[in-house]
C-alpha cells in the first residue's frame, strides 16, 4: 500500500478499526521469538510448509504456513517490513483476519491431529502469484479443485475471463488505471492462496463466496497500486465496461461489490453519470 494512512482513511470506520488493530500486532504475531523451528525461523526454511503452533494472543494451537516477505507484504496491505525471508504467519490472520482469541474452524489443530499435506497442483507460482498471469486460476484454483465451467464454477466461468477481459482492454486505462489493474489483479490472486493450503478443504460455493468477497478489498486496497477511488472517470469507465463484459451469469454478485465500493468512494452508483457525464457512452 502506497500510504497506509490514506487507504485505511478511504474505508468505513469499522474496517478502519479492524485494519489498525491488525497492523498493531501483526508484528508480533509473525515474528519468530516464541517459536523457533528450523523449517521457518529466521529467514530460513522453506515457503510453503505448513506446522501446527501455538502463537502469542491466541488460545490453543493453530496451523501457520511459512510464507515469504512477498506473499506477506500483500495479504498485510504492504504494512509490515521485515529483515527475514520467511516467516511463519498464522491461519487466523491469513483467513479470518484475527489477531486474538480462541482458533476456530479448519484453523485450530492439536497435537494428536496431523494433515498430510496436499500438493498444490501446478507450478511453484501458485502459491505466491504474480497476477498478470491470467492462467494462474485454471493452472493452481481450478486444479486443486475442479469446479468446472458451470453455476458453482468461479475460476474457469468468471476469474480467468474476467482476468484476460482487462488484459484485452488494458491499453484503454490511463497510466494510473494500468497500475491498478494489474495491482488489483494480483491482490484477487493472492487473496485465494490460503484456499491451497493442505488445512483447507473448500466447496466450489465456497470458493465462489470467498473470491466474490475480497473484489471490494482489492479493488480500494490493492496493495501496489493507486485505490479505485483515485482513478478519474475515464478509467472508472473502462472498469464498468469491462465488468459487463465479465458478469452475465453472475450480475448480481459482480453488482453488489461494484456497489459497495463506488459507496466507500463517496459516490452513488444511480449518480455516476453527475460525477462522470458521458463517461459510459464515450469509452465502451
């Protein structure tokens, strides 16, 4: 995130609270003090590995995946820097956003359960994405769960189309809009990566609900780029073209994150054309 103190300003309070509370303590959290173990301590040990451990301000154990400063700096919104290479970051940050209490869901583990870890299909990649990569949801999601292209299909019916549709239409964004893009992209990619860890076990509904969730987010938050908010109408356009060009079976979903975020950016949906005159019928 370019500045932290102008993001977090451009989301509702509630979220505002939830995302400083996070950075409070994310440090702490990720930091290898209490737990030392040569699979992932101190920048050493192997991104990817998944451990069950018990983490400061947390109750009971919980699965962490040693994951790199790359993957970290993006699912932290770029608030975090660290001298290591790697580090252990617990599944109840990664999934929940949690930085305390009990562990909960398929995060809590103990020590007479252990999980045979998963392979991820496809390539290395798949597990730190560089979001431009469009394939990367058919080659990494939709391998490890086949979904298929149908109803309950995420990342063959919508992803991966709605990734390439930006791609064809890229040259059309201002030189702000394409660092978005390609910032929003990667943040839709990364925000997925936790559904690969060998602990999971996802529905394609679930896939779908989890995926859906986080546009909002990446699109006002992604961490590399410029905020949707700071785009101008001309790419604001580009954006709604190019989502209608993506939807059909999934408009209402495509629609309420689109609502929510034009609302986070203090702009009514029914009154774009009062912000944007003409916008939508000059750029389509």
């Amino acid at each position: 995130m370019q500045s932290g103190s102008i993001m977090i300003g451009r989301i509702a309070p509630k979220s505002r609270l939830a995302v400083i509370a996070i950075l409070c303590l994310v440090h702490v959290l990720v930091r290898g003090g209490e737990f030392e173990d040569p699979k992932c301590s101190r920048g050493i040990g192997t991104a990817g590995v998944t451990q069950c451990i018990y983490r400061p301000h947390y109750d009971g154990k919980q699965w962490a995946t040693c994951v790199t400063d790359t993957y970290l700096r993006q699912k932290l919104w770029g608030n975090i820097e660290r001298p290591y290479r790697v580090c252990w970051f617990p599944c109840m940050l990664e999934i929940y956003r949690e930085v305390h209490g009990s562990a909960y869901g398929s995060c809590r583990c103990t020590d007479d359960y252990r999980v045979t870890p998963r392979p991820v299909s496809g390539p290395a990649t798949c597990l730190s994405p560089r979001g431009d990569d469009c394939s990367w949801y058919r080659q990494c999601l939709e391998a490890s769960y086949p979904c298929g292209d149908g109803e309950t299909g995420y990342a063959i019916s919508y992803a991966e189309k709605f990734c390439n549709l930006y791609n064809e239409r890229l040259s059309y964004f201002t030189e702000k809009g394409r660092l978005w893009v390609n910032a929003a992209r990667k943040c839709l990619q990364v925000a997925l990566v936790h559904l690969l860890r060998p602990h999971e076990n996802p529905t394609c509904e679930d896939i779908k609900r989890n995926a859906f969730k986080s546009h909002p987010l990446c699109y006002l938050m992604p961490t590399d780029g410029p905020s949707f908010c700071d785009l101008n109408c001309v790419d604001w356009a580009q954006v709604f073209w190019t989502i209608k060009g993506a939807f059909r079976d999934e408009f209402v979903a495509s629609m309420k994150g689109m609502v929510e975020v034009m609302r986070r950016c203090s702009v009514e949906v029914n009154q774009f054309d009062k912000y944007c005159p003409s916008a939508l019928s000059s750029y389509g």
